[in-house]
C-alpha cells in the first residue's frame, strides 16, 4: 500500500510540478493569457486553470456565478493551444494575473484556481493581500515537492534549460503515451478525460517543462500569514489519508477552510461535481 501511495503522489507531481514582467505590478499593461468575459453584476469572480488545462474546464462552475457575478476565465500562455508569451514563470504569471486585476479595476475578486492555478491564486492573496476579497483553492498544496520529499527545499534559481529540451525532444507518441497515463491517475471522470487529455497535448512543450520545473521549486509556505482575505481549500478525497502533513503546510493561512472531496480524483470540479459546486455555493456570497 505504501508503495502504491507512493507511485500515485511521485506521478501527481511529475504532472503538476508543472512574460518577461519583472516591473511593477501597478505600470504592468501586458496581459500574456487568455481571458473570456461572461456574466454580469458588480462582484467579480476570477478564474485560473492548472497546469496545461483551458479554462473551459471551469465552463460547468462559471454557470454558479454569471447572473450576477462579472467572470473572467483565463487561460494561461503556452497552455491549450493559446500562444506562447514571454518568459514562463509562475511568478511572472503571479505578477501578470495581479496587474490584470488592478488595470481593469476590478474590485476585490473572488479568485479561484486550480492545481497550479489554486496555488497561484494563494500566491496573489499573499503577495497583493488587498486585491481579492475571497480565494478557493481547488486541489493544491503551498509545496508539492514536500508531500514527495518532506525534507524538499526550494533553491534560489533552477535552471529548466535541461528539461525543455528533454520535452521538445520528446516523440509526439511518447508525449501522448506518458499523458494518457497521466491522466488515467487524475481524472476518475472519463467523460472528460479526453478533452483534458486534447488541451495538455495542444500546449507548448517548451512552456510544459519550463512550468513543470519552476512550479516544482515554487514554495509558498512561509507567505501564507500575510494572506487576509478567507479561503476555501477543497483537497481531493485521498488526500484525506495524508491531513497532518497537508494542513501543516497550510498551518500559517489562518483564514483556511479545508474540505475533503467525498470522492474521485484531482479534477474535483468532474470527478465529485455536487459535492464541490455544493462547497462553492455555500462559501461565495
């Protein structure tokens, strides 16, 4: 059993251990994602898909909130088939996401991410602790190498030039072969699995490895006291079996609520819908 707990997480973060906007977040004008606009209403909702996913996945969740919520569905650059933009990083993308937020005058959104994009709307809630009035975090962790490694550090700079070229060298059967397996450990939901599948192999490779190396080093923890604003963290049911060791890297947002899904896999928003559109509704107001 330890053995097989073991494999599922190592493959959790081969997949999720997945430009250049180094100034100021408050000149920042370059928007590098995707974004869709629907609904209407002065509360705005912002929406951030995980690693390599469109933000069609949230197409079931926006439908909660566009009567009277303003949406803004993104989908990140390099991802799903939108172009690839600038430099990367999750926290240039942060910084992109942030300044999005303050140059079209969004006041105080709830934001809610998933995976890769959960832990990046913790980061914006840290890091621009006065920018959202609400964030839920769909299945991510502030570390995810330490649930592999609890002795992981993150390190200063990482080079990801290494694995980049590894990706593009990749053989596009292989590439297909490692996702599908992938995916089989993710998503329990197969009525969806092959639209995610189509969105991860549509997505730049280059972007795929440079993100799977950076968000691998990304290490939230020690920010998390400077979050102010309550957030909803709904973990996938297996997590379940690991609460000490999750809710100790969560232990510095004092404004946590945590909630394990009844069933099914990562993509909760498919694999135990009722259940989490339930939690939603019940923590946006």
């Amino acid at each position: 059993m330890y053995a097989d707990n073991r494999k599922k997480y190592v493959l959790l973060f081969i997949m999720l251990a997945f430009g250049a906007l180094c100034i100021n977040v408050f000149g920042q004008d370059a928007t590098p994602f995707q974004v869709k606009v629907a609904g209407h209403g002065d509360k705005a909702v912002i929406f951030i898909p995980g690693f390599a996913s469109s933000g069609a996945v949230w197409d079931d969740t926006r439908l909660l909130f566009e009567k009277d919520h303003t949406c803004y569905t993104l989908t990140m650059p390099g991802f799903a088939g939108v172009p690839a933009s600038g430099e990367p990083t999750f926290k240039n993308w942060e910084k992109a996401i942030a300044a999005y937020i303050v140059k079209h005058k969004i006041n105080k959104p709830v934001i809610i991410g998933h995976s890769m994009g959960g832990a990046m709307a913790l980061a914006i809630a840290a890091d621009y602790p006065d920018l959202p009035a609400q964030v839920v975090v769909v299945d991510a962790l502030p570390f995810l190498a330490a649930m592999r490694d609890p002795a992981a550090q993150a390190k200063d700079k990482v080079d990801c030039s290494t694995s980049i070229a590894q990706f593009k060298a990749m053989p596009d059967a292989q590439f297909m072969q490692m996702q599908q397996g992938t995916m089989a450990m993710l998503m329990a939901d197969t009525a969806h699995r092959a639209q995610v599948l189509d969105w991860s192999v549509k997505s730049d490779r280059a972007v795929f490895a440079g993100m799977f190396c950076d968000f691998s080093n990304t290490d939230l923890r020690s920010k998390l006291s400077a979050v102010k604003c309550p957030a909803l963290i709904l973990l996938e049911s297996y997590f379940a079996n690991f609460k000490p060791a999750i809710e100790d890297q969560y232990k510095l947002l004092k404004t946590g609520d945590y909630r394990y899904a009844t069933k099914g896999l990562h993509f909760i928003m498919y694999d135990d819908k009722d259940w989490y559109e339930a939690q939603l509704k019940s923590f946006v107001k």
